[in-house]
C-alpha cells in the first residue's frame, strides 16, 4: 500500500465524510486513515487508473497527492530531501521534455517570513540546479498553495510535478500530485447545459456528487430523486455509472431535465475516446423522469432493493438577507408540510427503498437559525437518523449540527443546507 493525502474541499468534514462512504461502498482497500484539517491521509492499494477515477468520483476532494517520502526536523532541511537524484526518479513526471514544478505546503500553522524566503530561495535554486541539462520552468505561487486550476493550466502533474510539503506536529510529508479535481467538466456541466432552470433551485454540482455519495450504500446502483429540477443530481449519478429515475411536479422541470441528460450523455460520449474515459451508457431518458408529485405518486420501478434517494427538494424562496422570524416561520411551515408528505408517500408507496439522503433548508432569521421541526415525526414513520459521526466527535465539529446533520453553506448565504441521510427501520 502508498500512503496518500486528500486536499479537502470548502467542506472538509463533508469531503471527509464522503471519501469514508465511498472507500466501503466501492470495496477500496485502504489501511489507516488520519485527518488534519484540510487534509486527509490514507493508505491505499489503487493503481493509477483507480486513482484517476476516485478523483473524479469525489465531489469535495480537490487533490490526491501520493507521499513519496517523510523526515522529522524543519523545513529548511527540504534541500536534503529533494535532491537532484530523488526529483528525477521519484517526484518529475518525465525529464524529456519541458518540466514544469511548482511548490505547495499545507499546514495547521501559517507559514513564518523566514520559512517562506527560504523556501522561495530553494525553489529558484532547485531550477538553476537543472537548467544546464533541462529544459525547466517554475511556477511560483507567493502563498506556496497552488489551486487546482494553476496545477491543471501549467500541466505540472503531467510534465513535472507540484511537490506537496505537509507539516505535522512532529514531521514533514513529500509528495508529488497525482490527480486535480477536472474543474473544466464542472464548469461545462454546470454552465453549459442546455436547460439551466433557476426556478428549480441552484444545487452545484460537486455538491451533488457529495450528497449521492453520503447516501449510497453496498449494492444500492440505483438513484431515485422525487424532486430532480432541472436534473444536476440525476447528470451526476449517470456520471458514477448509478441507473437513474427522476421525478417533478413541474412539467417544465422533467422537460429541462430530459434535455439536460440526453446533451449529458452525447457531449460526454462524443468527448470519451479522445480523454480516454469510460462512455455514460445510453439509456431512453424520456422512459426515466416523469411529472409527479413526491407526496402522492408511486412507481413500481423505482420501488426497488437496489434503489436509494438521494434528494433536494424545494427550499423555500431565495432570501437576500436574514428573514425576519414571524416570516421566517409561515415559510418554515409550508416546508414541513411538503417533507412530511414525501416522508408519508415514501413509506406508502416506495416501502423497498431503505436509504434516503436529502437536504432540508435552515434560514437565518434575524433570530439566529431556523430548523425545520418534523424529525420526530418523520422517526414515527420509520425512517431513522444515520449517524455521521459519534455524538461526542460531533461536537467538535462546526459544521455538524446538532441534529446529526451535516451544514453546507456558502458565506453570503441566508438558506443553509441542512444534509440527513434517513435509514428505513
């Protein structure tokens, strides 16, 4: 096994979260796991192609970083470590032609003046070091934190390297960056899909993957969302090979959807061969989403063993600042009203399908925060609260809530994502 470093995302405990429930439903031997902040270290057996695949599986992992070797000491013994030897053989991707390398270094604790000087210093020295016999190039990043996107648009994973410098308490990890998140095809998926709805809500995609991940569990190949919009979850499930059924009371949202996966598949299809990627296999999408509403429907096709939920359904209006708490609570209550009803209709009618994963809105109120109050009802109707972490560890944690959910939210938000995955009795 190699031991491995995730950059989380924005959301680390939720990216954290995700790579767990990913490593157990896709049967991913892994030895031990160690969290620190951002980043997540893991043993594992994967050869590249697995590797490159995990990364684009994960919605909230920006790098996957193999760790090629460890000290104990300062930062400043880093020359002693990267020699000239050690980069050729074990960190550059290839020395025939053009090397491109940049520097990163993640840490708990900010970087000193000194530290960064001297780091800066090394680097500028390491590329005079080889500019006699190669052809190299250094990409300076003055916080020593390359983005995804710099790594991607200066190809480092591919002609050179970005060397990774993790701090631990004690010791240092080096690695070299295998896969980067493809911020391209979310871009393309999200920006670019013919049917963009903003009535339907505006769920990211990344985001997406995320919630389909948390709630998936061994043998479940199948995603069923009641609520599907415009369709993001649905495009995502196609892209980790999930069977797909979708649902909407809104006519206008199952045609959108329709449109958005049948360009999904095509785009991504005619793209495959050139990327060296798997094809989306094709499926009759109009037979697969369909107008019905969540809280009355039932359909025997999605009624199945192998199906789970994975879902967000309508959140209340958008909110431009925080709501007064008189307001704040009539739209509290219509809400609680649709989610007991799908919870209702759902143990009716869809009584095979065990697992749920669903977000629930929270809306700042000029009060503090607003949660919608139906879990002990929607326990009466069987359905039960999955544990993300220990009670105690959650405590811990600012963006797990007290209710055992999981808060997503960006800062200038006034509606919170509030994400549950519900197990049936």
């Amino acid at each position: 096994m190699k031991k491995y470093a995730f950059l989380l995302g924005s959301h680390p405990l939720i990216s954290f979260l995700e790579i767990l429930n990913i490593l157990t439903v896709e049967k991913v031997p892994h030895g031990s796991i160690e969290r620190m902040g951002e980043i997540l270290i893991i043993q594992l057996k994967l050869t590249a192609a697995k590797l490159n695949k995990l990364q684009d599986i994960l919605g909230g992992t920006i790098k996957i970083i193999e760790i090629v070797d460890d000290y104990r000491g300062t930062i400043f013994q880093l020359d002693k470590i990267l020699t000239r030897e050690n980069l050729l053989n074990n960190y550059f991707a290839q020395h025939s032609s053009k090397i491109n390398f940049g520097i990163s270094v993640y840490t708990t604790k900010s970087l000193v003046y000194a530290e960064i000087n001297w780091l800066r210093n090394f680097a500028y020295q390491l590329k005079r070091r080889f500019k006699d016999q190669y052809s190299i190039r250094y990409v300076d990043e003055k916080n020593f934190e390359l983005s995804s996107v710099m790594v991607a648009n200066n190809k480092l994973v591919e002609t050179g390297a970005e060397i990774v410098i993790i701090k631990q308490e004690k010791s240092f990890l080096v690695g070299r960056t295998r896969t980067v998140q493809d911020f391209r095809s979310y871009a393309q998926r999200d920006m670019e899909k013919p049917s963009p709805n903003p009535k339907s809500g505006m769920l990211p995609p990344k985001l997406a993957q995320m919630l389909l991940n948390l709630s998936r569990d061994t043998g479940q190949t199948q995603v069923f969302d009641p609520f599907c919009g415009s369709g993001v979850l649905l495009q995502e499930a196609l892209l980790l090979d999930l069977d797909v059924l979708g649902a909407d009371i809104d006519e206008e949202a199952v045609k959108d959807t329709i449109e958005n996966l049948e360009w999904l598949i095509k785009t991504y299809n005619a793209a495959a061969p050139k990327l060296g990627q798997d094809k989306i296999k094709k499926i009759s999408v109009a037979g697969r989403v369909r107008v019905a509403d969540a809280t009355r429907s039932r359909w025997e096709k999605a009624n199945q063993a192998n199906t789970f939920i994975a879902t967000e359904p309508y959140l209340g209006p958008p909110q431009r600042g925080p709501v007064l708490i008189h307001h704040a609570r009539e739209i509290s209550a219509e809400l609680e009203k649709l989610y007991l009803g799908f919870f209702t209709n759902l143990k009716k009618n869809f009584s095979k399908v065990r697992r749920v994963g669903i977000v629930f809105p929270v809306i700042k109120t000029n009060e503090g925060l607003l949660y919608l109050n139906i879990l002990e009802d929607i326990e009466k109707l069987g359905y039960i609260r999955r544990p993300f972490l220990p009670a105690e560890e959650a405590k811990k944690e600012a963006l797990a809530s007290h209710r055992g959910s999981l808060l997503y939210s960006r800062p200038d938000a006034f509606v919170l994502r509030e994400i549950f995955v519900f197990e049936k009795k």
